[in-house]
C-alpha cells in the first residue's frame, strides 16, 4: 500500500459523518455593506501611493497602439505569437536521439501573500529558486527533479522522482491527462496544426460544449484553459519539437481575448514582452528576437539532452 | 476523498455558469454568492473538519466565505474553477488555527494509543491495523511543517491536483513537488517498518 493511501484512508476516519449538518450562510452574508467607514490617515496614503503606481503601471503595461515618441509600439498579440511562432519554426535546436533525458533549468521566483501584524495581506516577490529537471525520452521512465535557492552556494534539496507514465498511450493523450506524468518528448501523434492544437489544448471532443459565453474581458472556460495548458506545456520540462512549439504558439494566437503586456519581466528578471489571458501570469517573449523565455513567474534558462540523470548538458 | 455524491456540491456542470461567471455576476448581484457556497463549501468543510475538528471547520469555512465575498472584485476571473482560490484564503484560516491542529493530532494519537476516544474508536474499523500504522502516521502528521502539510493534505484529503495546489498556495509547481516529496519520505521514516510501501 502507499503512503498516500494511507494518508487518505486516515482522511477517510477523520473526515464528518455524511448525517452531519453543513450551516449554511447566514442570510446577510453575501451583502455589500452599504455603510462606508472613513479611511485612516495611514490607509488613505497607502490608496493614493496605490492609485499613483496603477495609472504608472498601466502607462507602461497596457498595450498602446498610439506610442508615445522615443518608446517603441507594442506589437499586437497575435504579431508576437506569430513572429514566435516563427522562430521556433526555424529552431536548430539538438533533437533528443533514443534513450536519454531531457535536462531543463528554470529560474522561478512567484508573488507570496503575508499577513502582517495588523493584519492586512502585503504582496512580496519569494526569493528566486533554480529548479532542475530530467525527464526520460522513454515516457514510462521515472524522471528527476532538483532545486536549490538561487545565488551563492546553497545547497541542493533533496531529489524529487517524478513519475513516468506507466500506461503511456501514445495514440490518445488528453491534455487532461497530460500532466499526471512526466514526460520527456511528446507523443508522436501529438498534432502540429494549430487549429488541431487548439483543439488539444481545449480537450475538446465530440459533444462537448463549451458553456462559457465569448467575454470582452479576461478570457474564461475552454480557453482560458487551453492557456494554461500551453503555459504548462512549455514550462513543465518537456522537449517540443520546433513543429510542435510553432503550433502551440499559433493557436494560442487564435485565442480570443489574449492580449501583448509591454515591459514584462520573466522570473528571472529579464526583460520582454508579455502574453497575457488576463490572468496573473503571462507568457514572455523576448522583445526583438520573440524568443519564448518562460513567464513571468519562472524563466527558461536552458534546455538541454544528457545521457543520465544529474549529467548537465554539454 | 471529498464528498461530492450529492450532485449539489462541488465545481460547476456543463451548462451551468463557471464560478468565474458567477463571481462576476455576484459584483452585480451580491446574493449570487451563494451559488458558490453551494458548490464549495462541503469540500472545505470536509477538509478543514479532518485538520481542524467540527467546531474549528465551521469558523474556517465561514471566515473562509466572508474573506472571498469581499475579495471577490481581486479574483482572476481567468480562472473558471475558484476551488483553488478558496483553499487558498482556507489554508490562511486553518493556519490561524494552528494550536487546535496540534492538539487534534495529540488527542488522535492518544485515543490511536488507548481508544478512549470510544466516538472515534467505533469509526476505525479494524483496530490492528489502526495500532500499526495510524499512531504513528498521525504523530508523523503533527511533525510535518506547516508548508509540508499544507501540501500533502491538499493533495491527500482534498484531491487538489499538484496544479490546482501550486495556485491555491501560490507556489511553483516544482516547489509543489519538493515539499510533497519531503513530506512523504519523513511520513514513510515514522511509518513501522513492517508496512510495505511502494516509494514513488
């Protein structure tokens, strides 16, 4: 038995008997309050510093058709898809050959919510962490992970096994299931159509329907999913083909709603342009060559085929 | 894991709004709200229950649906699953909590030791098996750190996919990974040994 088994079977002794009562809401819980209190002295600075940095983020976020002189245009999202598209297309990159392992190094440094004495939440940026991952080419091989805090000589954490894909189907993978394993390559029948990537991003699949309206603002259901699909796709450390990238990026560009963030920077500080859903996280290319560099959580430092696990690429 | 069987719980179907669309019609209409009440708050509940006990879950789960109420016009409305996004004000709850956690486990353990706790007793079914393994499985428990356990229960109790707990904690996806993995070999150190347990 697994030690998750067991752990779920001391949830099941744990968890309330199903004759239990759930109170529901109280019938004034979900009101706007209507009685505005007065804000603190210290409140109202920390509003009007807030407000000043969202007219000065916006300025300098939000695409802009008409550029302000000296400050190159933001290009539209689907130019920027496209041209990387393009790029990828063109990639010399080395191929894996048979056995091996795909080696990727990431730079990730996310926003952590604090709670402070008073209690309110402050928004700080975690210190950087260098992941390392190896991920077999063979797809029912187990792969392996590292990390360790960026900078000085900090010692690695412990390796972590990532599973491989015991039943790898390679004719009929969703990208639903995609992410329960790990995989080095794609599957050979993964599509390089864009319209057919679409597809497979949004799991879609005869008499399914996606039940989300189109939205004028940030975008939701399949699509938003397929986003995060390809985020996934292109950061979890596995080898895409220049084909397959070019496609990914191609039907991202067929998404409604995605839009071009100017003076983005990926996790590891460097500066691009960014690809948004609206949500928090979006995809960042560089701003001349529209190479992908990764998010604006995590970067993409490099990516590599070794022989062995813990071999760095040469 | 959680419970979900009545059909009236849980994420949204198909032709229901998503609980994006329905957090966003809620700016309009405060009492659409409840919608998600319906859909989520059995499965914090569950979950919190398991962590925290009866009384402690119920604060959690309200103090969990008061803070997302007034935090609803900051959601990324990108995201059509809100589940994570309320383990994620849950978690802050149940670590305010976490004296009670403690003497869960502490008492679990004792009763796990002498079934003084004839309640819980009933509920074990087979009392070899509980001597063998869930003594020190929740003594295990209790020694996690918070991070550690915050993970492995999400990821155990609430069948949070490794994802969904990156969003919900606000973590890499790879830190998900580290922190479940250190998790599972201390939980397999305090595990007897007898037990066989297939290492991932």
């Amino acid at each position: 038995m697994k030690d998750l088994d067991l752990i779920k079977q001391l949830g099941d002794d744990l968890a309330p008997r199903g004759d239990e009562p759930l109170a529901g809401p109280p019938a004034s819980a979900f009101r706007d309050s209507s009685r505005k209190r007065p804000l603190k002295t210290w409140q109202a600075g920390v509003l009007a510093l807030t407000v000043a940095g969202a007219i000065a983020g916006a300025a300098t976020l939000r695409p802009s058709p008409n550029t302000p002189g000296g400050q190159a245009a933001t290009p539209r999202a689907a130019t920027v898809l496209d041209n990387a598209a393009a790029v990828s297309q063109e990639s010399t990159a080395s191929r894996p050959q048979g056995a091996g392992y795909i080696f990727t190094e990431t730079i990730s440094s996310y926003p952590e919510q604090v709670q402070q004495p008073d209690g309110s939440i402050k928004t700080i940026r975690q210190a950087p962490v260098v992941t390392q991952v190896w991920l077999s080419v063979e797809p029912t091989k187990d792969g392996k992970q590292r990390q360790r805090p960026e900078g000085g000589n900090a010692a690695w954490d412990p390796w972590v096994v990532l599973a491989g894909c015991r039943e790898a189907q390679d004719s009929d993978i969703r990208a639903s299931e995609f992410s329960r394993c790990a995989r080095g390559v794609l599957p050979a029948s993964f599509p390089t159509e864009p319209a057919a990537v679409l597809a497979w991003l949004k799991d879609d699949r005869p008499g399914r329907q996606d039940s989300s309206p189109p939205s004028a603002g940030p975008i939701a259901g399949q699509d938003a999913l397929a986003f995060e699909r390809a985020r996934s796709l292109l950061m979890t450390g596995t080898y895409l083909r220049p084909d397959q990238r070019s496609a990914i990026f191609k039907a991202l560009a067929q998404l409604p709603g995605v839009v071009a963030v100017a003076n983005v920077q990926d996790g590891a500080g460097r500066q691009g342009v960014g690809i948004s859903a609206g949500g928090t996280e979006a995809l960042v290319f560089h701003p001349a060559s529209f190479a992908f560099l990764g998010t604006t959580s995590s970067a993409v430092m490099r990516q590599g085929t070794t022989t062995e696990v813990g071999k760095l690429p040469s | 894991m959680i419970d979900t069987e009545d059909g009236a719980q849980g994420p949204s179907r198909a032709g229901e709004s998503t609980d994006a669309e329905v957090i966003e019609e809620s700016l309009a209409q405060p009492g659409r709200f409840g919608v998600l009440y319906e859909r989520h708050a059995r499965v914090l509940h569950g979950y919190a229950y398991r962590r925290l006990g009866r009384e402690a879950a119920e604060d959690v789960v309200a103090e969990t649906f008061m803070k997302a109420f007034r935090a609803r016009r900051t959601y990324d409305l990108s995201h059509s699953d809100a589940r994570p996004w309320f383990f994620a004000i849950a978690i802050r709850e149940i670590a305010r909590h976490h004296r009670v956690e403690q003497a869960r486990y502490r008492a679990l353990s004792r009763s796990f030791e002498d079934r003084g706790d004839e309640d819980l007793a009933d509920r074990v079914a087979d009392a070899t098996s509980a001597h063998t393994w869930r003594k020190p499985l929740v003594e295990a428990l209790a020694k996690l750190s918070r991070r550690e356990r915050d993970v492995l229960l999400m990821v155990a109790w609430a069948d949070l996919t490794y994802e969904e707990a990156a969003r919900a904690l606000e973590i890499p996806l790879g830190t998900v990974r580290s922190r479940l993995h250190r998790a599972r070999q201390k939980i397999r150190r305090h595990l007897p040994d007898d037990i066989t347990l297939e290492l991932v």
